[in-house]
C-alpha cells in the first residue's frame, strides 16, 4: 500500500516493486491510496485508509492455501522479533 501524495517515498517506488514482483512470478496485490502522505501507517482515524489492513488480511488468507509446508506462526513470530 502507498499513497499518491506521500513526499518522502514517491509512490512510483511501490508501482516498480510491484511491477518486479509479477515478473517474478510472485503473487501480489498493490493498492495505492489518493491521500495519506507518508507513514499513514494503520490509519485508525481515517475510515478509507484504513481499509488496506482488512485487505491484506483477505488477500494473506486467500493465499495461505498456496504456501508448501507453511512454518508454525510461532516460528514465523520469531523471525520478526
């Protein structure tokens, strides 16, 4: 997710991500909010915004099929902390 207006990372970043990781052949979404500047984060306040979280949560569950052997969530919490 980004934001067309957010002046510290251009939103161009996120589209060539995007754009790199279908050429992989890597499953991905991209939404890209008109407002929202930088570090929105999870927009509590802001109703729109705050709609990416509810999307990855489908988009991550629709996909959770796919993944060979997925590793525990503990062991997935781990590689985060």
């Amino acid at each position: 997710m980004a934001s067309s207006d957010d002046a510290t990372v251009p939103v161009e970043n996120t589209t060539m991500l995007f754009r790199a990781l279908r050429d992989a052949g890597v499953s991905t979404e991209m939404h890209v909010f008109q407002t929202g500047r930088h570090g929105f984060a999870l927009a509590a306040g802001d109703s729109a915004l705050s709609a990416w979280t509810r999307l990855c949560a489908t988009w991550l569950r629709t996909r959770a099929h796919q993944a060979p052997n997925p590793p525990p969530v503990s062991a997935v919490a781990g590689m985060v902390s």
